[in-house]
C-alpha cells in the first residue's frame, strides 16, 4: 500500500512537470508570434534611386533666355537622382508600432537634362544639338520623420526635411539672328558655375516593405545662378525650381 501511495505520488509530480513545461513552450511561440506582428528591425539605412522630375520648366519662345530662366523655365527634360541617408530612431528599441526620430538624407544627386532645341528652333531655326544642356545638383536633408507599422511588414514612412543644396546649369545659348547670347559660365573656375548655397523645405513619403520600397519627394527651391547675356548684362539670376521625386528604395539595418 505504502509503494503504491509512492508511484501515485511520482506520477503526479511527473503530470506535473509536463504541464508546466508545455505552457512555457505555448507562452514562448506567443511571445514570438508577437515580435513577428510589429518587427522590431525598421531597417534604417537606405539607397533611393529614381526620376528628378522638374516641374513646369518649359522655355517659352516669346521670352528671352534671362525671362525664361528667372521664372524657372529652364527647360528640363529627362531627370535621374540617387540618394544614401539614415533614419535614426529615437525609440528603436520600443516594440511599438509607432517609431519616431530624425531622417538624415546624407547625400542627393540629381542629375537633369535641359532641352532648348524647340526653342531654339523657334527663334532662330537653328537644330544644332549643342542645344542640349544640362543640369546638376548636390544636397543634403535632415528632418523628422514618423514611421508607422500598420499590418504585416509594411512601413509606412513619413517626414518633413529642410535641406541645403548647390546647383549647376550649364547652359550656353547663342542666337545668330540677333547676336545674342545666354550663358550660365560667368566668371573662371567652379565658381562661376556654380549656385549660392540654397536652403530649402522637403517633404516625403515612403512604403516599404522589408528591404524594398517606394519613396516620392516634393519641394520648392529659390537657386541663385550665375549668367552672362549680351542684352542682359552679367550677375546672378534667382531660379525657381519645384522639384518631384520618384524613387525605388532599398532599406538595410
């Protein structure tokens, strides 16, 4: 009787055990299956590379070169631009949804080209394609940016920069009819090629999910150029330009 009250006691304290050790297991896998709802990783290096987009920059022929480009129409055709930047999240290691910090955008390359053939052609009948331009500039943002983890892996990213960016147009138009010329080279060197320093505001949105994603960007700048014309003297020129970005992105922790 007394071994028997000795195996039933075994028995229990074995039943026992392996309750509790399946319900570790079960509250381990929940756990995991949690983390999995809202990844704790929202990636926050990245490469965007996509369109520069200048918008309503076509050159009107009843104006003259220096008119056109003081109203921003510099003819702008195909755009490129590249992009390295870092969020840097102030709660990363919170398991919120909700993640908040500074978007630093390193550096950003944009790259367009300034048709002024049909303008040319227009004025003077001329189709050389040394009517074909180009344009050029160097940036950098930093702002602040909110991310959202809605479902899934999906990020959703949005953020507000104010950046500083030079710029070079390299224009060199020459109207034989009239002997008049338009050229963005005033002076020697780079320095009479390039803009004042311009600040400006940005503002984006990006989805992502994982490593992939797209990003669009919106803002206006006021570029300061320098120009030398036979009708128009020679100095600097303000340039407004608004800018539309498309882009692919690539995200890495």
């Amino acid at each position: 009787m007394k071994n028997r009250k000795i195996n039933l006691f075994y028995l229990a304290f074995l039943l026992l055990l392996s309750t509790a050790y399946s319900y570790g297991q079960d509250t381990t896998q929940v756990q995991i299956e949690y983390k999995q709802d809202f990844p704790t990783d929202f990636r926050g290096s990245y490469i965007r590379i996509g369109l520069n987009n200048i918008t309503d920059s076509e050159l009107i022929p009843s104006m003259t070169p220096y008119d056109n480009v003081r109203d921003g129409k510099i003819g702008a055709s195909k755009g490129y631009t590249f992009e390295w930047g870092r969020n840097y999240y102030f709660n990363n290691r919170s398991s919120s949804s909700i993640k908040f910090g500074l978007d630093w955008t390193i550096i950003n390359l944009s790259y367009t080209e300034l048709d002024w053939a049909d303008y040319a052609k227009s004025n003077t009948g001329q189709t050389e394609d040394t009517n074909i331009f180009h344009g050029a500039s160097l940036s950098s943002k930093l702002g602040p940016v909110i991310s959202y983890n809605p479902v899934e892996e999906f990020i959703v990213d949005l953020r507000a920069q104010v950046g500083i960016s030079y710029h070079a147009m390299l224009i060199d138009y020459y109207d034989e009819s009239t002997e008049d010329y338009f050229t963005s080279f005033s002076g020697d060197g780079l320095s009479g090629v390039m803009s004042d320093m311009c600040l400006y505001p940005s503002f984006g949105l990006s989805i992502r999910r994982k490593a992939i994603g797209l990003a669009v960007d919106y803002f206006n700048q006021k570029v300061n150029m320098p120009y030398e014309s036979e009708n128009d003297g020679e100095g600097m020129v303000e340039t407004p330009l608004s800018t539309l970005q498309f882009k692919l992105m690539f995200s890495f922790r």
